[in-house]
C-alpha cells in the first residue's frame, strides 16, 4: 500500500483530529500543508475545490469527517459495535455543528466586534456551548472515555475540539474540570504528546 | 430487540433518507411525527433539543447522518470495504454542505426575495450546485451504482436529495439526464416505491 498523504494548509483546523489519529496509530502519512499563495492553482486539481483532502491508494478522499472517520477505522477508534459507533458519529456532527455556529458568528460580516463578543457571551455560550459541555461532562460521569468503555474517535474529536475552546476561554476549565481532565489525557496519549510537542506552530 | 422508532416533525427533511433505507430493508419502525403545536413540550426530552432522533434499545441517537448511517449499516447499505464506505461519506457530507448553503441564501433576513433568486439563479446554481452534479454526472458514467458496483446508501442519499431539487428546479433532469434516471432507479427499488406512493404528503 502507498503512504497516505494528508493534504490541508498549514493549520491545525479540520485535519488537525486525522493528524493526532495518525499519529496516536503509528500510521505513516506525509503532512503536506498547502501555502495560501500556491492554493488557487493547486485547487484546479482538487476534487470539489476544498482541503482537506487525503490521498490514499491514488484517490483524493475529501471531507474532514469522512477522512477522519476512514483513519479512526484505521486506527483501531471506530467502535465494533454499529450503536457505539453511531453515537461517536453523534457527537463528531453535533460538536461540528456547535463549531460552526461560533464562526457563524464570528464571521457575520454585519457585526462590529464588540457586538460579536456581546453575542458570544451572551447567547451563544449560555444556549448553545454550556448545554453541549454540560451533556458532554454528564456523559463521561467516571468513566474513562465517552462511548462505551474503550477508547474512540468521539474522545479524539472531543478533545481536539476543546484544544482550541480552551485555548480561547480558558475558564472553561474550571467550570468543566471533568472535560479538561479528559482533554489532557487525549494529548498525554502515547504518540499524541509527541506530535503536539513538534507540530508546526500556527495560530489555529 | 425493541423495534426502532424515528422521530421527526411531520415532514421528509433530515428523516426521509433513513425512512427510504427502512422501507428498502423491510426494517420494521414507528415513523412518529411531532406536531409543531406539541415540540416546545416534547423538545425538553430530547437530549440536545433537535429533531431527528432514532429511539433504539431505549437509547436516544441524534443527528440525522448518525442515524442514517446507523441505518445504513442495518439495511446492508454500508460498503465493507472502508474506502468505499468512506467515498460514501464523502459524498453524504459534499450534499449535506451544498444543501445547507442553499437553506443559508433562502433563509437571508436581509435580501428580499427577488434578491435570493437572483443570488440562487447567478451565483449557487453555476458555482456550487452545478460543478457538484457535473462531478457526480461524471463519476457515476455508465456505472449503475456511485461507489463501487453495489447499490449503496450514497446512492439513497444522492436520490432523495435530487429528488428535493428536482421538485423544485425541474430543468435539472434535461440538464444531468443520467443522474435523473439513477434518481428514479432508486426511487422505484422495492420498499421505496411503495413508500413514496403511500408516505404523508407534506410540501418538504
């Protein structure tokens, strides 16, 4: 089999949680970070136009989640069980979903920023981030991961995903003292550390 | 086991793809449909607050691509072949983001509705939906099926979705001939055939 090569720009955003599976699996893969300035020629030979894409066996795979869904198989996070893996599946879109709507925000091109603070602050966090971290905090309870009673790729996705909330509102982790014990163990992971001690720096 | 309820409002939406797959698969459920006038009361119960979700063993599994993926796999609709099964998600994904960008022009608070038609008709109709259905024309060729050579649930997924725009822009069948003709193979498998000559009739 040809090496996988991972194809995004030099970010963490949708390909760091596949990059951390990789790396946790001991899959070989080459991390190719596209350069903003060489995107619109090499997006004319991007099916669909968007990154990240993953290379395997010749074709480009594209869509965040259905790449990391196909290295979590790979990596031994998929659950057996097609009801455990439904719900790593349920909370992989939920927490996209919960993601999406902050950049909704972020992004509204009608908002000054004071105005997209009040709104995150205000209406987002209260309704929309809380009430998922309250059921997420609820989930875990005492166990050790999120789906059952075995590590998963719903423990990658959730830890990846509060990387960057904690790295954003950092009083997260008081209020939510369960997930960033959860967090922390994710990036403790065997392979996992090493790749977030050497990973290229970028902001997001 | 318990038999699988799917709860939704009383329209096709985010349910009817996991309905088709149901009704293919002689896959006995309740197709229970929450009134507007009762969903205040009965969203309280529902972990997260959203419709779609499937009842099963006693479980709540939210998130309607959880659900028809979950399904999928019951209905033997799910490749075995993980990159197969993966270019199935890609595809689900691709139509899920193309429809959503639609839903985000026609639900505009700030454009008046000859502005959203012409945005439709000038911008997403020959930047996104076209290219998408141009890809999907090509990849199925004289294939029968889009992955692989067996029927899978990207080719429910692709039907029902083409089955919404269809209805809606009915130029689209002169415009992608083969991809309509796919749309009624799968429309007319048995179980499916049935069901949409005897499913509630809603507008969407």
């Amino acid at each position: 089999m040809t090496e996988l090569k991972l194809i995004y720009f030099n970010a963490k955003g949708l390909a760091e949680l596949s990059r951390w599976m990789l790396k946790y699996a001991k899959i070989p893969f080459t991390d190719e970070r596209v350069e903003k300035a060489d995107w619109p020629e090499r997006k004319k030979a991007i099916p669909g136009g968007k990154l990240p894409v993953l290379e395997v066996e010749g074709k480009m795979l594209p869509q965040s989640l259905a790449i990391a869904r196909f290295v979590a198989k790979k990596a031994g996070l998929l659950p057996e069980d097609p009801l455990h893996a439904a719900f790593c599946d349920a909370v992989v879109e939920t927490l996209r979903d919960v993601i999406v709507d902050m950049f909704k925000i972020k992004n509204a091109e009608d908002k000054s920023e004071e105005e997209k603070k009040k709104i995150l602050k205000e209406e987002y966090m209260p309704n929309t981030l809380f009430p998922l971290l309250e059921r997420l905090d609820k989930r875990l309870g005492d166990k050790e991961w999120f789906i059952g009673d075995q590590i998963s790729w719903a423990d990658f996705a959730i830890a990846r995903t509060m990387e960057g909330l904690f790295s954003h509102m950092p009083d997260l982790a008081t209020k939510f003292p369960k997930i960033k014990a959860h967090t922390d163990k994710v990036q403790n992971l065997p392979g996992v550390k090493e790749w977030i001690a050497t990973r290229p720096d970028t902001p997001s």
